[in-house]
C-alpha cells in the first residue's frame, strides 16, 4: 500500500536525511521525499498498519532533522 | 516569506547592526587596553543571535551519530575561528552563512509557488443547482451522472457533456495551446480548462479522482519522486563528501605544522609554535567554510523540478526526472503513422480528371453516399460542406465490395473502385496518388476519381526537421499500412526511413531491433498515441503519447505524455531537457570547480575567511538563480 503526506522541511540534504530515516523504519517498503513538492511517499511492508508506523516514521525524522513535520 | 523566513531575516538585520559597528570598533582597537575578554563576550551576542540554530543542530546531528553536514561545517569553522581570535571573522561567517539560508529557502519557495500556479488546474469547488439555487459543493462529492452548473470565468471542476448551452474555453492550462476552444450542447469538457465566455451545463461522466485535472496533478506531483541519476549522484555525493572534507581540513591542521615542526623547514615564517598552528588551524577552518555543499545540493532538484514544471506548462508532462534526463540524450525516435504524423481521419485530399466542375462532382458523390455511415462518405459528405436533401436522391443500390449506384436529381451516379467501373463498363484513369480511390462515373461517362486519404498534420514536416536540429540522427516510421501510403507520408514529412505493413507484435520487435542499434549512450523515444501501441511505448527508452487527454491507457503505458497531438512538442520536449540538463551541468561544473579553487587558495593560505564564505554563499546564489531558469522553456 502507499500513501503521501505533506512535509515541512527547510533544505534539500534534510529532505535526503528523512528519506534515508523513514526507509530504515520497520513496516516502511520504500520510501521517497520529494523537497520540491513537499511531499512523502511512503510504500508499507504488506499487513503493516500505516498509522502505527507512520508514528515511527515521524519519530525518526524528527530525530534525523528537528526542523521537519509530516501532517499525518 | 513566510514565518520562519521573517523570523530568520530579523534575526540576520538585528545580528548585523550589532555585528558591523562592533567589528569597526574593533579593527580600530585592536591596541587599545580593552581586555580580549570583553571584546570576545561581545561579538558572542551577534554570533549567537544569528547562529544557535545551527549550533542547536550540529549538536543534534552528532548525539544521532550523523555528525557531517553543513550545521556540523559551520560550527566547527566559526567556533574554530573564534578560539583563533578571529572573532569578526568567525562572527561574519555564520551571519553571511545565514543570509546564504534565507535566500536558497525563498528562491525554493518562491518557485514552487511559481511551478504550483503553473499547474493551478486544481478545481476548488463545483456549482449544483439544488431548487433553482446553485450551491457551491466539494468537487469529491459530486456523483457521476450530476448535472454541474459552470459560469462565466470558472474553471470546469468535473469532466462531463455539456447538456446545455455554448462557450468558449480556455484549455491552455491542460495542452499550452493558447487557442481557445469552442464547446457546444453533447461536446465533451475536461476539468482544468476555464470557462471564457457562457454558462454551461454539464453532466459529468467522471468523479473527481477520475478526473483529468486530477490526473495530471497527481502525475506531475509523483514525477519529482522520481530522481534522476544526477540527483541521485548528488544525494550520494553529498554523503561522502562531507566527511571527506572534514578529514581532509583536520589533516591541514595537523599534517602541515607537524611536518614543519619535525623538520624546521620554514619554522622561520612563524614566530612561535603557537603561531604556527594557529595558522594551520584558520587555515583549515576557511577549507571547512568553503567546502560546504549546499549550492549543489540544492540546485540540481530545483533545476529538475522547474524543467517538469516548465514543461507541464507547454501541455507537456513528464513522468520522472529520470526521463527528463533520458530525452536529453534522444538520438533515434520511432513514429507510429495514423494519429501521430497523421491526423488518423480520412478527408478528401484531392479531385483528378474530372470534365465538370470538381464542387458539383463532390455534390454527386456525396448525395449517392448520403445514406451511408461509412467513414469513406463520411469524408465525402464533410468535404462537400453542406446540407444534404435526401429527397434528390433515389434507386439507391449499394454493390458490396464495389460502391454505390444511384440517380441524383434523375442522373445516374455510380461511384466506387475499379471493379465498379469494370462492371458497369466504363473506362477509368490510373492514378499516382497514396490513398482510396474513388472513380465517379455520370450518365456513364467516366469523371474523374476523388482521393481520399489520412490527412497529415500541420506541423508534421516541421516536426521532424525540428527533431533533427534538436539532435535526433535517426527517425523512423512504423505502422501498419500498406508499403504505398507509408512511402507517401514519409516523402511527404521527410522521414527517409519507414516500415510498413507491421502487426503491433511486428513494431515491438522493430523497436528492439532499433534499440540494439542504439547502444549504451544513445535513446530511443518512440512516439504513439497510445492507442494499441502500450506495450511498444514502454519498451522504449522513453515512451510519448500524443493527444492523450482523457486516454487512460496511454497516460498510464507512456513516460511523456503530450496534452495536445501537435509532433512539434516532441522536439519542444527534447529541447527542453537539453536546456535542463545544460543548466545542471553548468551547476555542478560552475560550483564544484569554484569550491575546489578555493579550497586550493585556502590550503595555500591565499584566500581568507572572507573570500571562502563569500565565494560560498555567492555560489550557492548564482547557482539557484541558473536553476530557476529551467522554468523559462516557453520559447523554446
């Protein structure tokens, strides 16, 4: 399953650095940030639940990049 | 500028009324009794004013254990420079760092904001009539089937058939064609073109995430997620090349004055030891301040999302950043014929031999045809133009695989192919024309015969010697039609290659045998209208459908999608991705050759604090405002 989420983000390498961290959550397929259009794409592992993991998703990019938001 | 942009540019004015009197004062007293101490707890309230954000994250980067990025450079830079004493210079740096930030952040903004009303086909709500009101609803709750009411300057928010009333549209939103349309009752409308002139009534024939507006945004929104190489070297580069230089500066301030030290060669330029890693230390921090990457970093998916956001606005849709980059290198294109360099309906192209007048011999044809639905008399009836009474006509006899016999106004007409002349017995004119036929004989004397054939588009001729100059070495033509109106067509454009009479498996392995003959450097496009040719436009390196508005099928199979069906978009696509690709490649060479100039000044000690951070945001400015200029391809 995939979904998109609009993003905050303020610089190119921060959006690279939520991809990277989003991709390493368990339950995440893929993943990809786009800075231009301020939005993420997110594949989910099949029988994952997206919102339980988009918390996860949400908790490492605000770890990786303090600045981000994702409107859930 | 929103919030955060405000909030950073007081911060950087209030930072730099503080900052320059105090630096003035400063150079001027450097003699003076003031104690250093005071001067350093001085020009810490600029520098932390304008820098404890970067701080804040460079310290958050390294409790993640993702230490090296521009925050990381900064900070070490400038709090190296002010251990060194350099304080004006390590409080500049981070100030004029910071002005660097807010420009890149309101250039991206700026031209999002650009790219998003490029593409403002959104709908925001859709007018239905409830008791003789019209009530403004969500565009997502209209059903299909509902009658919407569209005014006067509003956009179509739901494809549908105008049940009712007449206008005229603006479309150039979905297909740059600036040319407005005109509409009337059963005419289809797509949403996203605008309403010019009269009120429409429309029932729709979709819903909303149907919809062709939607389409095209969710296309254009998904396109930026699929990066390109450059991007992805970038992205890549970025990663490793950030440690490299962190390394590569704590190796100038260490590897130098040791080597010094242990040998005494040129121990005589410095006055003490202190002195001498000092120097190695500032030098190391320009290095630092030089090296960050923000200017590529930033520009190259900004230049890619401005070429797909200029291109959507000339009605030309990329799928990906990918095959933005691969249509830079297009060298061979495949045509397919009927609908792509023809227009894919029959007319009359022409009227030989005929004793009588040729309006009154096209009248004679298309009132015997007049009963039939035949795209043949179709095109007869569309080139005579006017009304036709039925009532003239009479002893209609249709000979199956011949033609049609019949008296108009009381003369016998007999119109069909040879073997209709055969059996009739009337003698009849070869002729040299690709095309159907049709001989005419009145009264049984023989009149001439009507040539009717695929009209080719307007641009078509244009379009191939536009893709030549475009740089495309081999054009071909590939289509199902006979061997005679394929040579036709092809003369008549100026392709010098065509393969007729092919299956659709037959184009797929025509197209294969063309990609082995590409190689590794040089694409393939192969351009369709995406009706039964899917599967050929995905084999190719890039797919293109043409005149696809409102055809699922080739939205779905093709990597390019032409709004309109003019083949001058193709070259114009093409054009477009070399211009892109250009000012990409002017970013990265431009940048990284200044910063690896520099970075060879610093480590030579020739070009300060202030030349590294000058040259820093100077680039990272110059490189975005080149990007920016990817949007600009409506003259292309």
């Amino acid at each position: 399953m995939k979904k998109s989420y609009k993003i905050e983000v303020d610089c190119a390498n921060c959006a690279n650095q939520m991809e990277d961290a989003a991709k390493k959550t368990p339950g995440v397929k893929d993943c990809t940030v786009s800075f231009m259009t301020l939005k993420m794409k997110v594949e989910f592992e099949e029988g994952a639940d997206p919102a339980a993991v988009m918390q996860d998703v949400y908790a490492n990019c605000k770890k990786v990049e303090e600045d981000c938001e994702i409107y859930l | 500028m929103n919030k955060k942009q405000k909030r950073l540019l007081i911060r950087i004015l209030v930072a730099a009324a503080l900052f320059v009197p105090l630096y003035l004062i400063s150079e001027g007293i450097v003699e003076t009794s003031v104690p250093r101490i005071a001067v350093f707890l001085f020009f810490l309230i600029p520098y932390l004013l304008v820098g404890h954000d970067i701080l804040r994250k460079a310290c958050n980067g390294i409790r993640n254990r993702q230490v090296f990025d521009e925050n990381f450079l900064m900070t070490v830079a400038t709090i190296g420079a002010i251990a060194l004493g350099e304080y004006g210079e390590g409080v500049a740096v981070m100030l004029l760092y910071q002005v660097g930030e807010l420009f890149q952040s309101y250039a991206v903004g700026k031209s999002r904001q650009n790219i998003t009303e490029l593409m403002d086909i959104r709908p925001d709500y859709a007018n239905i009539e409830v008791d003789g009101q019209l009530e403004r609803v969500d565009p997502d709750e209209v059903e299909v089937g509902s009658i919407i009411v569209v005014q006067p300057g509003e956009k179509v928010p739901l494809d549908g058939v105008v049940v009712e009333g007449s206008s005229v549209l603006n479309t150039s939103a979905l297909t740059g064609e600036s040319k407005p349309v005109e509409v009337g009752v059963d005419e289809d409308v797509l949403s996203g073109s605008v309403n010019m002139t009269g009120v429409l009534r429309v029932r729709t024939t979709t819903e909303f995430e149907e919809s062709t507006a939607s389409k095209i945004l969710d296309l254009v929104e998904n396109a930026a997620s699929r990066k390109s190489k450059s991007e992805n070297f970038i992205s890549k580069f970025a990663k490793y090349y950030t440690p490299i230089v962190c390394y590569a500066a704590l190796a100038l301030a260490v590897v130098p004055p040791l080597f010094v030290l242990l040998t005494g060669a040129g121990m005589a330029r410095y006055a003490s030891a202190g002195a001498l890693w000092g120097d190695w230390a500032l030098r190391a921090c320009t290095f630092l301040v030089i090296s960050c990457p923000c200017a590529v970093v930033i520009s190259i998916p900004l230049s890619f999302f401005a070429g797909l956001g200029g291109a959507s606005n000339q009605g030309i849709l990329i799928k990906g950043s990918n095959y933005l980059e691969t249509l830079s290198q297009v060298k061979v294109v495949a045509f397919d014929k009927t609908g792509t360099i023809t227009k894919g309906n029959f007319v009359v192209t022409a009227v030989h031999r005929s004793p009588i007048d040729e309006k009154k011999l096209l009248e004679y044809a298309a009132l015997a045809e007049c009963h039939s639905a035949h795209p043949i008399s179709r095109s007869l009836q569309a080139a005579y133009g006017r009304h036709l009474d039925q009532s003239r006509v009479s002893e209609v006899q249709e000979i199956s695989g011949h033609g049609v016999t019949a008296k108009v106004d009381g003369v016998p007409v007999a119109i069909g192919n040879e073997k209709l002349m055969g059996l009739i017995g009337v003698e009849f004119a070869e002729c040299h024309h690709a095309g159907t036929l049709l001989h005419v004989a009145v009264n049984g004397v023989y009149s001439g015969h009507i040539v009717i054939s695929d009209e080719l588009k307007e641009h078509s001729a244009q379009a191939v010697a536009a893709l030549r100059r475009a740089g495309v070495e081999k054009a071909v033509m590939l289509t199902g039609d006979t061997e005679n109106v394929a040579k036709a067509v092809a003369d008549a454009v100026g392709l010098t290659e065509y393969r007729a009479g092919l299956l659709p498996a037959d184009k797929v392995r025509c197209v294969e045998e063309l990609l082995e003959g590409c190689g590794a450097k040089r694409r393939l496009a192969f351009v369709g209208d995406g009706i039964n040719d899917a599967p050929v436009l995905s084999r190719a390196d890039v797919g293109i459908a043409m005149g696809a508005l409102g055809s699922d099928a080739a939205i779905e199979a093709a990597d390019v999608v032409l709004m309109d069906d003019d083949p001058l978009k193709i070259a114009k696509a093409i054009r477009i991705s070399k211009k892109c690709l250009g000012i990409v490649k002017q970013n990265i060479a431009f940048a990284l050759g200044i910063k690896f100039l520099c970075l060879i000044l610093a480590a030579f000690g020739i070009a300060n604090m202030w030349i590294a951070i000058i040259a820093d945001v100077g680039v990272m400015i110059l490189a975005v405002l080149n990007a920016t200029r990817c949007l600009f391809v409506k003259n292309l």
